[in-house]
C-alpha cells in the first residue's frame, strides 16, 4: 500500500463532503478486498430478501400492499397470530447462465419472511388475499371490538 500526501485542490472550492465521500469509498476498498474471498462463501446465508410492503388502515381494516414480482401465488405463505401478520416464501432463480458470462444480477433469490404487529385486533375469519401483476394485497378487517364507535351522549 502506497501513502500518498494529501494536497488541497488547487481549482474550484474545497468540498469537504465530497472528500468524506472519496475516503468512505477508498476505506470500502481496503476492507473490502481482503475479505472478499471469505464472504464469497457466505454467500447462502446471505441470500435472504425482504419485499417492499404497504400498511395502510381505515376505519373498517387494515390493507398490506407487498412487492412479489415473479413469484407464483404457490410460493407465497401468509399467516396471522395474535395480531401478528407473517408473509412468507420463496423466489427461485429462473435460469441458470451456464453458457456465458453473467454481467450483473440485481435481483434477489431465496427465503423471504416479513413480519408485522398489527395495531389492533382484526377478525381472522374474514381476512382475503389476492395476488395480480406482482402485488400481493392482504385485506384484514378489524373486530368490531376494535372499530371506533359513536357513543352518543344523553340528557337526564
């Protein structure tokens, strides 16, 4: 490893975020390299996912909007337990590049599980779930327990 002096830039304003910037880059590199030949064979533990999930709650039910582009409605699991709401499943590599050289891959493969702790109470007997163009969408009607009421005030 070579130290090399640190000069202020002779042109343009001094920019310190920028700076943090290139020696957050240069300690990535340094630390990463050494170590990159172990972490390759962590690789299967590392693989998990988690999709991307909306919560969104009226007056009547809870709705969980989750990103499962490419999946099939089999692969998915969804379960509900004492107000806890668990999807669950797994993504399998299309195909496998045997032939050339794979340039980049992005997209996540294996076991993902999402877990939320919904904030009231719901009826479990009426909970749907539909699956369309990769949105996965769970409908969680509230108890009647657990929807806000009216109560109306009386005179004597």
């Amino acid at each position: 490893m070579a130290l090399i002096r640190w000069q202020r830039p002779e042109t343009g304003r001094w920019d310190p975020l920028h700076q943090l910037s290139s020696l957050h880059s240069e300690i990535d590199r340094l630390f990463g390299t050494p170590f990159s030949a172990l972490t390759a064979g962590m690789q299967p533990f590392m693989s998990g996912w988690s999709p991307a999930l909306d919560l969104h709650e009226d007056k009547d039910s809870f709705t969980v909007r989750a990103e499962l582009p490419g999946m099939k409605k089999e692969q998915i699991e969804i379960s509900l337990h004492e107000g806890v709401l668990t999807l669950s499943g797994e993504r399998k590599e299309e195909k496998k590049h045997e032939d050339g050289e794979i340039h980049r891959s992005e997209r996540f493969v294996g076991r993902f599980q999402r877990t939320l702790t919904l904030p009231s109470s719901v009826d479990a007997d009426k909970v749907k779930a539909t699956y369309e163009d990769g949105i996965l969408t769970v409908t969680l009607p509230k108890s009647e327990a657990a929807k806000p009421r009216q109560i109306q005030v009386k005179t004597r």
